[in-house]
C-alpha cells in the first residue's frame, strides 16, 4: 500500500511564501506521476502541478511563475514551492500520486493567505 503524508501548510500573509513537502511510503515513488492539487470551501478540487517520473512539469495558469513542482526520488518526496502567495490562493493542498491506473491521495495541508 502506498501513503502519502503532506506537510508545510500554515499561515502567511499575501505576498509570502511556502514550501510543501508530500512523502510517500513503499518503493513505488520513482515511477510515479506525482500532482499537486487544492480545493478552497466550497469549490471542486483542481489541479496545481504536475510532475512526470524522469521530471518534466506542468503548471496551471494562476501557478506559473509563482508556483515550482520538484521531487526527489531518493527521497520519496515531492515539493511544491509556493511564492507571491495571494489571499485566493487559500485551499487544503493534496498530494497525489498516478501509477499506471492506480491512484493515491494524501490527507492535505491547510494553506490559508491573509491579505
């Protein structure tokens, strides 16, 4: 089985920054596809960023130039660096992991922006 555990989340007051950080168990973690992706209340969840295994990215508009994905397989984690945050940035932030058909998702971290 595998889990992924996030961390990082917090508060910060707009224009500041964060780093999350999203670990997973087992032996898996290379072959991943690893995202990141936020839900705000009441919104769908929506996609962040993405990583692929040999670590190409791909970001959502509102992320780019702010937002940087990253990953170290040695580690069994994923980053997402978080800067020039703004007050609509303020989600629960999820990890979640694609291999082949199978997908797994984290507990989230609390992002909140203050203006």
């Amino acid at each position: 089985q595998v889990q992924l555990v996030e961390s990082g989340g917090g508060l910060v007051q707009a224009g500041g920054s964060l780093r999350l950080s999203c670990t997973a168990s087992g032996s898996i973690f290379s072959i991943a596809v690893m995202n990141w992706y936020r839900q705000a209340p009441g919104k769908q969840r929506e996609l962040v960023a993405s990583i692929q295994t040999g670590g190409n990215t791909n970001y959502v508009d509102y992320a780019k130039g702010r937002f940087t994905i990253s990953r170290d397989n040695a580690k069994n984690t994923v980053y997402l660096q978080m800067n020039s945050l703004k007050p609509e940035d303020t989600a629960v932030y999820y990890c979640k992991a694609n291999i082949k058909i199978q997908t797994y998702w984290g507990q989230g971290t609390q992002v909140t922006v203050s203006s």
